[in-house]
C-alpha cells in the first residue's frame, strides 16, 4: 500500500481505539479534504469573506479562495509523520507500521510547518515560485490551525528542528504525492505571483485566515457530519461526493449561517418603551453615519439610557451593512448577566422575522446563570475520539470543550455578551486567539464602563481598539465618568487601526459628549432629562461608631440604607457591629467570598429588596452591607448610602446607587416619575480633612482597603475635591461645584491640586507601578505586524492562562461536605452543583488540605476528581464537617493550621 501515488491512503487521520468499533479509522486524505471543504463552505457566507484580502492583493476573489481551501487540505501535513502515526499502532495491516525510533515530541502542526520549510520545493510544486515567503507565511495559518502558530525550535528553543527525527522518506513522499494530488481540483489554473510587497499584506490577514483554519478544523471533525472512513477512494470523487455535501450541512448546523438584519425603523421598533428618548437616544438614532470603522463614545449620566444609545447606534451600522453582529464587553461577570438579560429580551429585532440568530453569554460562571441554560440547545453527541496526547487533543475533542466552553464560542455568535476578558484574549498569545479576533470581526465591538479598567486592561484594550478598527469594525464605548487623558489614548488607539493617525480631536470639557471618531473627529454635546439633573450632597464621617449609629438611626426611621466597604472583612467587620442592633432579617451582607450558589442567591434577594420593582414594605428598614460586587452591575435603589473613601469615579458609580428611580416618600415606586424623598446626600466614610496628612492617612483609617486603593494621592484629591465641593451635581456645567466632569478632572487632570508631601512617596510607587503594569500589556499582547507565527509572541499560553488582568491570581475553592459514605457539594443546585459551590479567594491563600484532612477524606477526593474534570488537580476540594456549631475545614500554608470557616450569612473566613 505504500507504492505509487496512493501511498497516502497509508495514513490514518482521525482514529478511535474502541474495541468493536465498525470504523476505527479515518483516512488523512479524507480527513483532510474534510477540513478544505469546510473552510470552501464558510467562505460562501459573507462574515468569513476573504474580499478585503483579494482587493489589497489585487487578485481575484475566487483565485484566493482556492488557494486558501488548498492550504487548508495540507492543515495536517504534520500527521504524515511516522513520529505521528505511532500513537495508534495495529489500527490496520492496510496502514504504515510502527518505527519506534520516531518519538512524537513535537505537536502535529509544527512537524507540518517543519516539512514545508525542508520541502516548500515540492510540496507547492503547483505553485509559482514556491519557496517565496509569502507562500510560508500563508501555510503557517493553515497547519497552526490547533490554536497557537507552530513552533521554530525545540521546547528550550536552542536547537532547530529536523524533518527526519520524525518523518521517514516514505512520509514525506507520502504528503508531497498528496499535495500534488489535491491541487488539480483545489488550486486555481492561473495562479498569480506574489511580490515580496504583498508578503506584509498577507501577514496583516494572516489571523482571520488562522481563525478559519480553527473553524474548518473544528467543523471537519464532527463525526456526525463526517464519517469515518478506512476505504481508498479516488480523491475528486470524494471531494465531490462526501466532503463538499457535508461540509455544507456541517456550516449550517453549527449555527454559523448569516441572519439578514432587520432595516433601521426608528427606536421605538427597536425598544417599544421608548416613547420619549433621551437626548442621547435621540442623537443616537439619527446622528449621520460615516463610511468605514467609526468609533462613538458616548459619555453621559447614570440613567441616561447609555446601553439603549450604543443599541440603537449598532443597529443603525448593521443595518448600514458595517456589522452582522455585536460583542457587549462587560467589566464583571454579574454586569455581563444583568445585560445579557436585558438583551434577550430585544436582540431579535435587530434581524428580519424568521431569522434565527443567536445569542450567548461568555464568561466563567455561565452555566449558573439559568436564562441562559435554558437558552442552549442541546449539542450533537460524538463518537471520543483517540487523544494524542496530555498536551494535544484532537480537534474533536477541542471541539467538544470549545462547545461547552461558550467562552470562545460566544464571539462567533450573532450577538455575544461577555466580560471584557474574553474580547482582550483576542490580542494576547492564547489558544484560539485567531478564533477569538474572527469572531469579533464584523461585529459592533461595545465596550461598557470604560473607565472602569486598570491601567494594565486598559492598555490591552487599546490594542484591541487598534487590531478591531484594522479589520474594519466598529467600536461603541460608554462612560460616565471618563477622564479626559483616559479618552484621548482611546481615541488614538483606535485612529491608528483605522489609518487616520495625526487627526487631533478638539479639547471638549462639555459633558455630557459624544465623540464620533472616523476619518475625521467631531463632538456633540448631549442636554440631560431634567429628572437626571440632580443634586447629591456629600457629608463626612469619621468614624466607624458614627457610620454604625446613622445606619442605626435612617433604619429605624423605616429608610433602606447600603454600606459599601472596600474590603470583605470590613464588609463583615461592619456586618458583625450591626448584627446585634438590628433584626436579622433586615440586615444582609453582600460580597464576593460566597459560594456561587449562595452569592446569586444573595443577589437575587437584593434585586428583589432594592430593585426598581420593589415596593415600601419590601424596603422599609432593610440595611444591606456589601463590597465593590454592587457597585456597578445591579440595578439597585437605596434611600440612604453610606461609602468608604475610594477613587472619584467609584465614588460616582456608588451614588449613582442613591435614589435611582423615582419613589414617593415611604419608598412605594412613583409612576408619575417625580421623586419625593429627602434630598439625596451620600455619607462618605472618610480620614479626618487635612491639608497636611502624615503617611499613614489613609492606612489609619482603613488598614486593610490600602492594599485595594494603594494610590492614596488620588485618594486625597478625591476627599478634598468632593468636601470642597460638598455635593456631585450630575451632570453639572464648567466650572460649577461639583460637577461631575469638574470632580474626575480634580483628580485625574493635568490641573489637579498638588499632592501633599506626606503622600508623595506612596504616591510616586503607585504611578510607578501603574507604568509597569501598562508596559507589562505591551510586552503581553501579540504583535499582530508579525502574523501568524510563533514570532508574534514570547510565549503562547492556553487561554486559561493568559493573563487579561494583573493583580494577585485567584483560584477556586470547592466546598464539599460527607453524604452516604462520600463527598458531596456544600450548596446543594439541581445544575452544575460544584460550580454552585464553588468559592473564588486570592490563589495560595488557603494552602493545601491539612495532613489531617488529607487522611480523612483523600480517598473520597480522589473518586470525585475520577468523574469530575472540574474537580482534578490542582483544584481545591475542601470537605467542611460541623465543629461548635460550624461548618469547618483545614488546610496549612507554608506549613502553618489553618482552620477555614463558611456559612452563607458570613461566608468563606480564614
């Protein structure tokens, strides 16, 4: 079977080790015409269009798409290595045997990129001038189509790689008889030269071709669509017949087809109860469209109608045919839920009727969020396919965790609502980054709360700015309170991927604005609703008797008062002073250090108790105390709140949580619109005011929240701009005290107050390391110049590892408690039980189980992990038992007993 041209129907591409099996195998030439007619399909719908690549080359379409679909036939090239075939041995006499001398310790798609570059001569003999670099560069995207580009050198990246440690000659005539065998049906009859100029132009697109190369893969593999197959057969007949056939029905079935958007009629259409926009709206829907990428960024009030804004402005651009879709990048999972809501209930107007388009939620806990898993529809089931090894599974089985990892999958979807994270690992060295950046590609990228970022995302977002903007995407951002500088590195970002660099945009201190960024820059600024006008006082405390007595005091009074502490355990601290003044079930405690299933409980109460539906006796003297988890995601109403001293915007967030809609005076809602309560006034915890603090100001007062906002220069502008003021006026006009523009550019500005000597220091190392961080996502992010190739990056990470954000890292604990003779979850769910119990905390914080412990409940760990991927190392798993009362564990840190505590009014404690 290895002589003649048919020597590749020697070589397995897909195999299964059942006993029994009726196929075990699946030929590599079958297999990898799969592939090719897969990505043929997807260049049928206009989302995966290779025409901006043509158009910048100059060469027809169809000239393009054939070459892309060849490539795509020789994705696994690497599989024709005997080093490869070893790992299923005796699948088949009709197979090459096995030769133990050829180890497998390179991955397929780098022992495919090494046999091009030893024999690019003739592999592409089909092709002018093959050794040309433009053609290597374009065969990287095709056999790195597991996720990361291939690899140059061995794993210490000393020594190069050669083709004969893992390939015999057989192997190789084997794969350049089968490329030169495909490329009479696959490749074009006229083929055009490339010329060294149209090399960087390739490697500009050379990501969207990866992302293809992923998709096709992934669709190529599915087994219900493509059979396995172990019987030669003449290869167009194939192509023909059984791979072109499938590969239409596969496209169709992943849901990946194009929904015709619905034509732009006006808000209401799009939001039924928007009988009188605001004026943001109003612009929103009949502000002039430029042609090409344009940027909007919208800055306005809390309750302004911002996401209603960006909505209607990116359904006016897809139906201006810029964009078939839309990714809302949230800054919190909880945000992401709240949006994600309430998109479900509108997202299918943005298409015609009759259309189904798909809408998915992208972050880690979204399995427990239930409107969405009552959403998905149940997956087709697959055959296991044979794994390759610990660090390389086959695309079926990528494929399978791709599906329920909807992550990944959810900026392929029509529309996706995910946390921020899962859009910047688009321009970060993580596995199926390329898969990521086509997703987003045609797409309306709204991004929310944009102010709302470290300097290390923030810079991160940039780069996506600039890579969306490159591949002809539209880009909403939102804020409130956006400080000028901030606004400015955005905009720039986004110029330099839409090729207008140099186009200054005008100094415009009005708020609230909106700035449209295209080939030029323009400015308009937004009245308010007059219901949005408003004043909110701000009054210190110093103390935190003071805080405990005016909580104390408003409860009695029938008010409902929030607490927003900076830190868990002054959260619970606070919690515990007030526990014994007032009834139990007025008080809750609100933070992030709860089981999953206990914290979306908590949640749900606190919707229930302060949402814009609760009535007067829902409210009437409720006390919730909570940590930044209410801060920006929910959509809550207090009477009274009470905050610590943190950054102006938080600060401004956290107001905004003060008498957001309209009550009548004993808290039942007024339909009329018009508030009758109290005059706002936001109690701030605060140091006392000083124009000489020493060093340890702010530590004094909060010993433990230092660590969380260690800039306490920007922490003393904020306390002295907002008691100068003694009010935030929203929005406010220039120059007035206590506008919100003037309080964020007290801190932020160029202008700000000098900082006081005392605080320098600290101040100085804060900015330091703000530096640091915002170099550290330079260093991180790929360089997309580069293309597709290992050289894009120092190191390339699985997506779980790549770091979207700096910090300390966290890691899940898994509360478990002893049932029937095992381990079962702490918080009982009927879905996803562990994930419900599971508690995230700074990562090393607990250690590891005690000696103790181990001995006690290792074994019944260990049958858990056998049946609970989830649960496999190095995961957590810490059995709690009921000591005194509680529900305890023990672990040990650096050798020290640790005895950890949980109940779901305290939660986690250490």
């Amino acid at each position: 079977m290895e002589q003649g041209a048919s020597r590749y129907f020697a070589y397995w591409g897909k195999a299964r080790m059942q006993e029994g099996a009726s196929q075990r195998y699946h030929l590599l030439a079958f297999h990898a015409l799969d592939v090719a007619a897969c990505g043929a399909e997807l260049l049928r719908l206009p989302r995966f269009s290779l025409a901006p690549l043509a158009v910048e080359l100059g060469w027809p379409l169809p000239a393009v798409e054939k070459i892309f679909t060849w490539f795509l036939a020789l994705h696994d090239l690497g599989k024709f290595a005997r080093a490869f075939q070893n790992l299923a041995p005796g699948l088949s006499p009709d197979l090459v045997s096995y030769v133990p001398a050829r180890r497998y310790s390179q991955r397929h798609d780098t022992l495919g990129w090494l046999l091009w570059q030893e024999r690019a001569a003739c592999l592409g003999a089909s092709l002018p001038d093959p050794v040309h670099g433009f053609w290597a560069a374009w065969v990287q995207t095709a056999v790195g189509h597991h996720g990361m580009p291939p690899q140059e050198t061995t794993a210490g990246g000393l020594l190069p790689l050669q083709a004969h440690t893992f390939y015999l000659p057989g192997d190789v005539d084997a794969a350049v008889a089968f490329a030169n065998a495909v490329a009479p049906f696959l490749l074009p009859t006229d083929i055009p030269v490339p010329g060294r100029a149209q090399r960087q132009t390739l490697l500009q697109h050379a990501w969207r071709l990866a992302g293809l190369a992923v998709l096709a893969d992934w669709l190529g593999s599915n087994q219900a669509h493509f059979r396995y197959c172990e019987h030669p057969q003449d290869l167009s007949a194939y192509w023909c017949e059984a791979a072109q056939p499938e590969a239409a029905q596969a496209v169709r079935m992943a849901g990946l087809s194009d929904q015709a958007v619905s034509p732009w009629q006006g808000s209401r259409v799009l939001f039924p109860y928007l009988a009188s926009p605001t004026p943001l709206q109003q612009y929103a829907a009949t502000v002039p469209l430029a042609q090409g990428p344009q940027l909007f960024l919208l800055e306005d009030v809390t309750g302004a109608g911002k996401t209603e804004a960006a909505m209607i402005l990116a359904h006016r651009l897809m139906a201006a045919d810029h964009a078939h879709g839309i990714y809302l990048a949230l800054p919190s999972m909880a945000t992401a839920n709240q949006i994600y809501r309430r998109t479900a209930a509108m997202y299918r107007r943005l298409y015609m009727a009759g259309t189904a388009p798909s809408l998915v939620l992208s972050h880690g806990a979204r399995q427990l969020v239930d409107d969405f898993r009552r959403s998905v529809l149940e997956p087709q089931a697959q055959d296991d396919d044979f794994g390759y090894s610990r660090e390389e599974s086959s695309a079926s089985a990528q494929c399978s965790a791709w599906l329920a990892d909807n992550r990944k999958k959810a900026l392929l979807a029509d529309v996706g609502v995910g946390t921020l994270d899962q859009a910047l690992l688009a321009v970060l060295p993580a596995r199926h980054q390329a898969l990521r950046l086509l997703g987003l590609s045609g797409k309306v990228l709204l991004v929310d709360e944009v102010h709302a970022y470290d300097p290390y995302m923030h810079a991160l977002l940039c780069k996506l700015l600039t890579a969306h903007a490159r591949q002809g995407g539209s880009v909403l951002l939102l804020s409130a309170t956006l400080p000028a500088a901030m606004r400015a590195e955005l905009i720039a970002a986004f110029q330099a991927g839409g090729g207008h660099e140099g186009v200054e945009p005008a100094a415009d201190t009005r708020y609230p604005l909106v700035t449209h960024v295209h080939a030029e820059v323009s400015t308009h600024a937004c009245a308010t609703r007059p219901q949005l006008v408003r004043k909110v006082a701000v009054a210190p405390l110093h103390t935190e008797q003071a805080v405990v007595e005016r909580v104390m005091n408003e409860a009695r009074a029938g008010r409902c008062i929030c607490w927003i502490r900076n830190t868990v355990d002054d959260a619970r601290h606070a919690f515990t002073a007030l526990r014994s003044h007032l009834p139990e079930k007025s008080l809750a405690l609100f933070h992030s250090r709860f089981a999953m299933g206990d914290r979306l409980a908590i949640e749900a109460a606190a919707l229930d108790r302060f949402g814009k539906a609760s009535t007067a006796a829902q409210r009437q003297g409720q006390v919730l105390i909570a940590t930044q988890v209410v801060e920006q995601s929910l959509d809550l109403d207090f009477d009274i709140m009470i905050s610590d001293l943190a950054p102006i915007d938080l600060l401004i967030q956290r107001a905004g949580r003060l008498q957001r809609h309209a009550r009548h005076g004993d808290g039942e809602p007024a339909t009329d619109g018009c508030e009758r309560r109290p005059a706002p006034t936001l109690y701030l915890l605060c140091p006392e005011n000083t124009d000489t603090p020493g060093s340890n100001w702010y530590a004094a007062s909060f010993p433990k929240a230092r660590h969380v906002y260690p800039n306490v220069g920007q922490l003393w502008l904020t306390q002295r701009a907002l008691l100068a003021a003694g009010q935030i006026v929203s929005p406010g006009g220039p120059g007035e005290d206590g506008a919100v523009r003037s309080l964020v550019e007290a801190v932020y500005g160029p202008e700000a107050d000098p900082i006081p000597d005392a605080l320098q220091r600290a101040t100085q190392e804060q900015m330091g390391k703000d530096m640091a961080a915002a170099s550290q996502a330079h260093f991180n992010a790929l360089n997309l110049e580069r293309g597709y190739c290992a050289d894009s990056s120092h190191h390339w990470y699985e997506d779980t590892q790549t770091p979207t954000r700096l910090g300390d890292e966290t890691c899940e604990i898994y509360l478990a408690r002893e049932e029937g003779g095992g381990l079962v979850p702490f918080v009982a769910a009927s879905a996803f039980p562990w994930e419900h119990a599971a508690v995230r905390v700074r990562a090393g914080v607990a250690g590891v189980l005690s000696a103790r412990w181990q001995a006690r409940f290792g074994p019944a760990i260990d049958a858990l992990r056998r049946h609970h991927r989830l649960l496999a190392d190095p995961a957590l798993v810490l059995p709690l038992v009921r000591e005194d009362g509680q529900w305890v564990g023990y672990c040990e840190r650096n050798g020290k007993p640790q005895r950890i505590e949980y109940d779901d009014v305290l939660g986690l404690r250490i």
